[in-house]
C-alpha cells in the first residue's frame, strides 16, 4: 500500500467541505468519494461523512470484494444498487446495515492516471433510488468530475509533477509475481510455470502467495480470479 495515495489531510478536509456544501439540498445523505488505483487497489482513499465506517472498510481492504467498485470498474455510467450487487456480498451490505446503509447510487469517473474514482450516494431507507436521483444524474456526475478535477489540481500544486506520477504508477504486483499469476490465469500449473520461468515449484508458490495476500483474499483461485476481472494482470511476451 501506498500510504501517500491521496492522504493529504489538509487537502482531503478541504475537498470534504467543497463536496458537502454542494451536497447539502439532499437532506443530509450519506456520501462515499472514494479513489481506487486500478493498477494496484491497494492503494484507495475515501473521504465520507460516515468516517467510522471508511475507517472499518479500509482496514479490512474492503475495496478487493466491494460488488459496487467491482460493478463500477467496468462502467462508466451512474448506478443503482440493485438485488444482484447487493447479492454478491451480502455480509458486507449486512455490515453497511449497521451503519444505516440499506441502499445507495453510484456515479463513475476513471481519470487519467487510471484511478478509478466513485461518489456513491447511501440512503438509511428502502426506496426506489431511481427515482430519487432520477432528475439529478447530470450534476452529481458533473459533481463528481469537477470534484475529482479540483483534488487532482491541489495534489499537483503542492508535490512535483514527478512525485505525483509515481503516486499513481505504483504497481500490486512485482515482476515475477505478475509472470506466475499470468501463467496461472490461463491454466498453467505450478510445476509448467516453474519450467516457462526457469524457477523451483516452492518459489512459484512463495510469490503466488504474496499476490494473494496482497490482494487480501484466501487462495490463489480467488486471487487469480479477482486479478483477471479487475484486469491487474499485465500480459507476458515470450
């Protein structure tokens, strides 16, 4: 993890206050602005109004099985959380529950430095979200654009241009841990990938290990599986 991604307190409450004032005519709702490194998720930031809950999904790397982040990674307009996210995890939306999270809109951006970024709008309530939001798609989403625009443009004043790039460019995973979990994922065994790299089996499996505790899941299917759909994977020429 990159503890520097989007960490800049001074810079996060000011955005906070900018995103709330212009949140305020929806009656106190609860809100997500959250920034998620398509290259590594391990690095993510969220700025909300519900803090003890963003402290709770951050510290148990949340991002790697949020059906809502997975579902956003692979759309580019806005979105109700319907029966078939909230299916998909539903220990995790039975412990957003606790927080008075029952449903939720979500708009998408992914921005030039392939982050994918998310202001999820949370309601306490069981309505029909679609008409809640109906006739404000437009300016959340543009809300979301020139939010996400204004952090990136304090970001870029206060670190060099160079400091910045690399905060985005950081990689999951190594080198040779993206060879195995390539090789892996079109369905070469342990030992077939020991042979392609010129390595022992036991070191194959010590790096499919770390790509699996880096991605925060429990076996290398799970790990293999979430890499290909959040498209982690880079492609090994030979």
């Amino acid at each position: 993890m990159n503890k520097l991604f989007f960490k800049n307190k001074l810079i996060n409450s000011s955005i906070k206050k900018q995103l709330e004032r212009k949140l305020e005519k929806y009656n106190n709702i609860k809100y997500a602005y959250a920034i998620m490194n398509k290259r590594n998720p391990c690095d993510f930031t969220a700025i909300s109004n519900r803090d003890k809950w963003v402290d709770f999904y951050i510290q148990n790397n949340f991002q790697f099985i949020d059906p809502v982040l997975l579902t956003a990674a692979h759309r580019v307009t806005p979105f109700s959380w319907d029966e078939n996210i909230i299916l998909k995890s539903p220990k995790l939306f039975d412990l957003a529950k606790q927080h008075d999270f029952i449903n939720g809109y979500t708009f998408v951006l992914h921005d030039q430095n392939s982050n994918l970024v998310v202001l999820s709008l949370m309601i306490g309530k069981d309505v029909d979200v679609e008409k809640e939001f109906d006739q404000e798609k437009g300016n959340i989403q543009l809300l979301l654009m020139n939010t996400h625009e204004e952090l990136t443009s304090l970001y870029n004043d206060v670190n060099s241009t160079n400091y910045f790039y690399k905060m985005n460019k950081n990689e999951i995973f190594s080198k040779r841990e993206n060879e195995i979990i390539y090789w892996a994922s079109v369905g070469k065994s342990y030992q077939e990938i020991a042979l392609i790299l010129g390595i022992q089996p036991t070191t194959v499996k010590h790096h499919m290990g770390r790509a699996v505790r880096k991605q925060g899941v429990t076996n290398a299917k799970h790990a293999i599986s979430l890499a290909v759909e959040l498209q982690l994977i880079k492609p090994v020429y030979y």
